[in-house]
C-alpha cells in the first residue's frame, strides 16, 4: 500500500476522532449546565416551599392571636395547603379550612366588594360572622395543630 494512502487514512481517522472528541465534549457540558440547573430549580422549589409553610405557620399563629379574621385564614391556608399537603384537607381537625373556604366561596372580594350592592355585603357579612362564631372553636385548634405541623 502506498504511504500517501496510509497517511490520508490516518489524517481522516485522526479528523473523525477530533470530530467525536468535541462532539462529546459539548454533550458533556450540555448535561453538565442541565444538571446544575436541575440543582437549581430543586432548590428554589425548596426555598419556595419552605416559604409557603412559614406563611402557613404565620397565619396560623395569627388566627390564634386573633390578628386576622377566622375566615380569611382560613381562606389563605386553605390556598397554601392546596399547593403543599392537600391531603391535610381531608383530615381532621385541619378539614374546617376547606369547610370554611367552600362556605366563603360565592362571597365577592376585593374589587367586586366594593363594587357589590351595600345590603348585599351586609347580609353576606353576618353570613360570614355567623360562620366564623359557629367554627371558631375548630379553627383555633386547627391553627394550633398546623402551627405544630411538622411538614415533610
């Protein structure tokens, strides 16, 4: 065989794996960068959750203190827990926040309050009180169990 054929065949063996090399080499780093922003995105979701179970514990503490009105913590753990430990719903004592929520439901907020018949948001309010004295035994016990949740 011939030397320039040998060489030629050499040169392209060398070009095919210098080829494979960098291709590799970019595949590489390519799992390497998605790896590290998996890491990431793990750990903000922990941040994130860590987060949603303080305000759940704040607000918990805050209904027991009688801060904030029994149905609107309700209403916010209920959301909180939907994104966390919706299965809490289901069980006692922590079920009242679900029962409350569903109870408060058609209630109008924010804008359309204000934009609501006068009476209306009367009638609904002393719907809403009468809800909040008939619960409000459950609910603080409830509060108290979460504030002592221990979340996994």
């Amino acid at each position: 065989m011939n030397n320039g054929i040998i060489l030629s065949s050499i040169a392209i063996g060398v070009l095919v794996s210098v080829v494979l090399a960098l291709w590799i080499l970019k595949k590489w780093r390519y799992i390497k960068a998605a790896e590290t922003a998996q890491r990431n995105q793990d750990q903000i979701k922990k941040q994130k959750r860590k987060e949603v179970i303080e305000s759940i514990k704040i607000i918990a503490l805050c209904i027991i203190e009688e801060q904030v009105d029994l149905s609107e913590g309700s209403i916010r753990i209920k959301v909180l827990l939907d994104h966390i430990a919706p299965i809490l719903h289901d069980q006692a004592p922590f079920n009242v926040f679900s029962i409350m929520y569903d109870a408060t439901e058609h209630m109008p907020t924010h804008g359309a309050r204000k934009r609501a018949d006068k009476a209306l948001i009367r009638k609904l309010d002393a719907e809403r009180f009468e809800l909040e004295k008939n619960h409000k035994d459950a609910i603080i016990e409830a509060s108290k169990a979460l504030r002592d949740y221990s979340f996994q």
